[in-house]
C-alpha cells in the first residue's frame, strides 16, 4: 500500500507526499556514542518519498546488509513552501509533529564512509522512515520541551528531549530552506538522541511522545 501521511487518529492529511529531509549529530550524546566530531555546519541529508511508510502495524527491514539501526527522531510535517525562509515562516508553515525512525544500514554506511562516498544507500533504501501519525501544532504548546522514547522489546533504547536539539526546530529548518525548498507535504527530521542499535525481525517496538501519544510496532 502506498504511504500516505496520516493524523494521530488514523485520518489522511490533505498534503502531497514529498522527500524527507534530516539533519545528522543534531545531539550532543548521540555524536558522542558515535564517535563523531561537532562542526560548524549543519550535516543535511535527504531520503526519497519511497523511503516513507507508516509505522504501525509494522514494517520491514533489509536482510543481508549488515546491522539496521533505529535513530527515533521528532518528524515535522510541513504544509507550506519554504525557501530561504525566516523563523517566524517556519513557525507558519509547520502543519504538525510525529515521531519517526531514521532507519540506518550502519555497516553500509561505514564502510562508505571509510571510501569517502556519499552514503544515501545506507539512508534512503526503501522503508528507510517509518512514520507515525502526526498531530497538528496547535495541539503542542511546546515543541522544543518535548520528551520522547523508544522501547524494544520491552526495554527502554533511546531517551530524548527536543530541548537538547544542538539546532532548535525552527532554526534548522530555516537553515535548510536556505538549501533546499521545502515544499507542502515535505517531512523534517531533527535529529536523534543516543541510543542508536540494531534491529531484528520480530521486535515489538513502542514509540512514545510527550504525552500526546504512543504507537506501538513491530519489525517484520
């Protein structure tokens, strides 16, 4: 079935679907359990609209490629155009907030990045961003207080809090926009906090945000 951004309460969003764009090391713990250093410029990347599927029920991983791991990530919805824009237009243009995975071929990637290629394989494969419903922004007063879990087979992994963000949410999208258009229907993701491991078919996983919801999942 096709992917079709979605409300918290099943309900299909009247937006196109369109590319998803990241920011990687956006947590200080994360580039830390990474090993990674902190520059100066954001580190932008983009996954394709084929790497969107919904989260829930479930949703599949690659097999022969080496670990698949989970990075949990605030995903912002975006319902306006957004070009070289303003923090005031992000706020404007924001259509609602949801959790995502950036889902990872981290053996691919290392080793892509050990031969100094870009690694949109090991980022952007098909499934690569299973995405839960999102809720409008007018039902979360504070999205940069926003805590956030997830949760494998029924032990916690991953532990963040949006106020951590190295770049805030409106700051790295305009820093984005200043890149790439974003057009209505485009997804944001921001960035993931440490906990990052891999995943095995057959995993029950448990999202939670704030307390505005929880999804529950599975690897197939």
């Amino acid at each position: 079935m096709a992917y079709q951004h979605l409300d918290i309460n099943g309900n299909s969003v009247d937006l196109p679907v369109g590319k998803v764009v990241c920011i990687g090391q956006n947590y200080q713990d994360h580039i830390a359990e990474m090993q990674s250093k902190t520059a100066p410029e954001a580190l932008f990347f983009i996954k394709p609209s084929t790497a969107l599927c919904v989260i829930s029920p479930g949703f599949a991983i690659p097999a022969g490629q080496g670990a698949v791991h989970n990075e949990t990530e605030l995903a912002v919805l975006i319902g306006k155009p957004l070009k070289q824009a303003g923090y005031a237009e992000v706020n404007d243009a924001i259509w609602g907030y949801s959790l995502a995975l950036d889902l990872t071929l981290r053996d691919v990637q290392a080793q892509l990045k050990q031969l100094g290629r870009p690694w949109e394989i090991a980022k952007g494969f098909d499934g690569a961003c299973p995405v839960a419903g999102f809720v409008e922004k007018s039902r979360v007063q504070h999205p940069q207080q926003l805590e956030f879990s997830l949760t494998v087979n029924g032990t916690p992994r991953q532990q963040g809090n949006t106020a951590n963000m190295i770049r805030g949410i409106s700051q790295l999208i305009s820093e984005m926009s200043q890149h790439f258009t974003l057009l209505p229907g485009d997804i944001v993701l921001t960035g993931t906090p440490a906990g990052v491991g891999p995943l095995s078919s057959g995993d029950t996983l448990q999202l939670q945000l704030s307390d505005i919801f929880t999804v529950n999942s599975k690897v197939n």
